[in-house]
C-alpha cells in the first residue's frame, strides 16, 4: 500500500504543477480577453474566455487534490480519492458552460455581422499564446503520467483543445483580413465544438472512475498469483479505483487438504506478489477456497 509520505509528495508535487500552470492561463486568458474586447474580435474573446476555464479548472483540480489527501476514517474507509476524479468531472461542467456562451455569442454575431479590426498586434497575440498553451500542455501531460494523476491529465486534455481553437482563430484573422469578416463568428463555432470534444473525453474518463469500471487486467493478476507455489488459480478477480489508486478482490484456490493457517500464510505471500507488481494497488482482499469442482 502506497505509504502516506509517498501521497503526500505526489500531492505537493501536483499542486505544484498546477499553481505553474494557473499563472501561465491566466495570462493567456486575460491577454486574449482585453484584446477581444478592445478589438470586438469575438473569436479572440471566445478563446480567450476558453482559456480562462483553464485557470478555473486549475483552481478546481488544486482543491480536489488536497481535498483528496485526507486519510481514510469511518465514514470514508477507502480514502477521499475519488474527491479528485469529483475535481476532473467538475472541469467539465465549466466547458459546459462556456460552450453554451460561445455558441449564444457567435449566433447573435451571425445574425448581426460586425466587421472587427485585424491588425499584427492580433497576430501577435494568438501567435504568443499559442506558444505558451503549447509549453502547458507539454509540461503538464508529461506531470501527469509522471505522477498518474487524473487532475493534471484531464486539465491538459483541456488545454490541448486550446492550442487547436488558436489556430482556427488564427485561420480566421486570416480571412478576415482578406476581406470575409464572416469568419469571425464561424471561428467562434469552431472553439465551441473543440471545448465540447474536450468535455466529452474528460467526461468518459471521470465516469469510468465514478462507475467503478474495471482498472487492472485480469490477465495479468492471474499471472502474478501463479508464482506462488502451492496455489491452484484464482477467480472472481475485481478491481476498482483510479490509476494511481486501485482495490483488488479475488478469491484464490488451495488444495482442500492444506491446513488455514498454511492457506492464510500463503494468501498473504500473494498480497506481497501482487502490490510488489502492481505499484497502483491500494488493498488487496483475498479469499480463500478451495478449486472448484469440475
């Protein structure tokens, strides 16, 4: 089991990278948002009000990681962790929302066109953000498979659909300047349905977690109880959890002859082979029966 020292500094180290990350969005979400309404680009503001879910959700995600550390008690026997996956799914929540502003912003911009002012200080400033949201999403996907956090993973998702609604953005000032101001509500659309995929994926990850949906291969537990001597095979193999954070029960075979104190020895010697193999695993609960009858 994972010992309290290590999830203390796998907390501090998440946060850490969140807080890093919180400053750079909140650059890039203000750069954007002064510029979009100073400018009456309503792609940029779109974008720039994308952004600002980022530093949002690195708020929500910092929060449900501390949330998250505290140790198990009576009401709470496995732990707070799910309070993280909790943290991921209310990342989604906020794309949710912005994705209903987005839309209502760029149909009222459909239907009473407004031609907005491009110039290469527009260029700049999605060129420069660009760039940072390239440097948080690298830095903060390579975190969270680092430290297989849920939090870092889902937040960079969303981060991703940053650097690909820049570009359309981008795409779009392009156009404008040639003339089909169109482009700018179309853009818009465009950072809407990028922000919605974003969503949907958070959303199949967090619900995978909240529906308690398979974590470790039954395969490959099978084989770690092979090696120990004297055990017949297993079955019943569940398992649950996150993916820094799991629970495996399983009922392992024994001759029927084999006294319960030698069974229970050697069911403890298959608890120490199988977290010995699976780092991720929290607990184990083994119960001990006899093969099954053929």
């Amino acid at each position: 089991m994972p010992s309290p020292l290590a999830a203390s500094a796998r907390a501090t180290a998440v946060t850490r990278v969140l807080l890093r990350v919180l400053v750079l969005n909140l650059i890039v979400a203000a750069a954007k948002i002064v510029f979009g309404l100073w400018s009456g680009t309503i792609s940029i503001l779109s974008d720039g009000l994308h952004s600002l879910t980022d530093s949002a959700s690195n708020v929500v995600g910092y929060l449900g990681t501390r949330l998250s550390q505290q140790p198990a008690d009576e009401g709470h026997p496995y732990g707070h962790r799910k309070f993280e996956t909790l943290s991921a799914a209310a990342i989604f929540i906020f794309l949710t929302l912005i994705v209903v502003q987005v839309v209502e912003a760029a149909w009222r911009q459909l239907w009473t066109p407004e031609t907005p002012e491009v110039t290469p200080l527009s260029f700049a400033i999605m060129i420069g953000t660009l760039a940072i949201n390239v440097l948080v999403v690298t830095y903060e996907s390579r975190a969270g498979r680092r430290l297989k956090s849920e939090v870092l993973i889902a937040d960079a998702h969303h981060t991703r659909s940053d650097v690909f609604t820049s570009l359309a953005v981008i795409a779009a000032l392009i156009g404008m300047a040639f003339g089909y101001p169109i482009l700018d509500p179309l853009a818009a659309l465009v950072v809407a349905v990028f922000i919605g995929y974003a969503g949907f994926q958070i959303a199949r990850e967090t619900s995978s977690v909240l529906a308690d949906h398979v974590v470790l291969d039954a395969d490959e537990i099978k084989r770690v109880v092979a090696t120990v001597p004297e055990v017949l095979g297993c079955h019943h193999i569940r398992t649950r959890g996150t993916a820094d954070y799991a629970f495996l029960d399983l009922h392992v075979w024994f001759p029927a002859s084999m006294a319960l104190d030698e069974a229970h020895r050697l069911s403890h010697l298959v608890k120490d082979r199988l977290l010995e193999n699976f780092p991720a695993l929290a607990d184990v609960i083994i119960h001990i029966e006899p093969p099954p009858r053929s």
